[in-house]
C-alpha cells in the first residue's frame, strides 16, 4: 500500500472520529435540553396548580378574594344588635367604692357602686356563688360575667365553663336566683341565652370582653378576690 493511500484511509479515519464525537456531543446536549424542558414544564405545572389552589382556596362566598381570618370573624361578631340584649344607661350605673352590701335592681347586677375589690376575671369558673358587690367591680374592668342556676343543663355548663377558662376578662358563677337559666352580663348588658350553643353566647363575648362599655378598660383581672 503507498504512502498516499495510507495517508487518505488516516484521514478518513480522523474524520469519522470526528464526526462521532460531534454526534455525541449532539446527543448528549439534545438529552440535556430535552431534561430542562420537562424540568422547566413540570415547575410550571407545580406552580400554577398551586396558585389555582390558593385562589380556590381563598375565595369567599360572595365571590371575591380573601380567607376570612379568626380576628375578621370575631370582628363581624361584635358588630350588630344581639336579640334579647338588654341594656342600662352607662351614666346611671355609679360607680362609687363602698364596703358595704348594695341593693341591686336586677339579678345579677349589671354595674352600679361596689366593692374596692374586684373578683378575679382571668377565666375564672367558680363553683359557687360570688359576691354582687365584687363581681360587678369586674365588670367595670371589662369583663363578661356568665351565671346560671339549677335549671342549666350540665353539659352547657360544662361548656360554658371551657369558653370561660380560655378566655381573659372572663368569669363564671352560679346565681340562684336569676331568671334565666343561663345569662351573661357586662357593665350595663345583659342576655338570657337558650344554651351554650346559641350563637349570642359568642356575639356576646365578641361585643363586651374588653368592649366599648367598659369604664376602665385594661384595669387589672388578678390580683383580687379569688372566691376561696
């Protein structure tokens, strides 16, 4: 075989070398782009599932965007008229320190002079009957006052008493001789309710813990009579 010949086939051989690796080379950044592309199409896929849910997830009966949040609901809860409430004029209700017993005009009082000490609010559940007079100081600190007497099932009692230890400016007592079974009361407020259950029990409590009746709003829940 001549040299020239040699020489051809050698570049032959080079250029098929070449052209394999070049379609490698090819191959293998076809593969790559192909890989990114379905990486790239499935992360859009993720994504706009997951914005879909959210916005499904977010949307409210009337149609439009947003999840009402525990705060949105208790404030649409503390807003309009509770049937059945009662109220007293605020400016009526005195509110003189006094040591001894006072006469209330209603069962349980409302607010009116009473006791320098004030009964502990801090979800308080006593088991047995508390003083007028130091009740209605916590009321004048902004507290919800929930009485009821033997004709209250237990069960809303027992209800009643778990809404009350888990909720500050709160306490609860039994009160024989009120009218209603179970009734709840703030300075100058008050409503019977049907039952743990009724929804004014919540309304209520969204109103006048803390709410716009109370005279001295922040004053302390602690620190008082303790019922022992």
């Amino acid at each position: 075989m001549s040299y020239d010949r040699r020489a051809r086939i050698e570049q032959m051989r080079n250029a098929d070398r070449a052209r394999d690796r070049r379609n490698r080379i090819l191959a293998v950044s076809l593969g790559a782009v192909v890989v990114a592309g379905l990486v790239a199409f499935g992360s859009y896929t993720i994504l706009n599932k997951s914005d879909s849910d959210r916005s499904g997830g977010s949307m409210t009966a009337d149609g439009k965007g947003g999840t009402p949040s525990a705060g949105e609901t208790d404030e649409n809860l503390a807003t309009g008229p509770i049937k059945g409430e009662k109220s007293w004029d605020a400016k009526k209700l005195t509110r003189n320190h006094v040591t001894e017993t006072v006469d209330y005009p209603m069962k349980p009082p409302v607010g009116g002079d009473h006791n320098p000490v004030w009964m502990n609010c801090d979800g308080e559940v006593y088991k047995k009957a508390i003083p007028d007079v130091n009740a209605v100081h916590a009321l004048e600190h902004g507290s919800v006052w929930v009485t009821y007497n033997d004709d209250a099932p237990a069960a809303d009692v027992t209800k009643l008493a778990e809404r009350v230890a888990r909720t500050p400016y709160s306490l609860m007592s039994p009160y024989k001789d009120q009218a209603g079974a179970i009734m709840l009361t703030a300075w100058g407020k008050q409503v019977t309710v049907d039952g743990a259950d009724d929804p004014r029990v919540a309304q209520f409590f969204a109103h006048y813990v803390q709410g716009p009746q109370t005279p001295e709003p922040g004053a302390a829940c602690t620190g008082g009579l303790d019922g022992s």
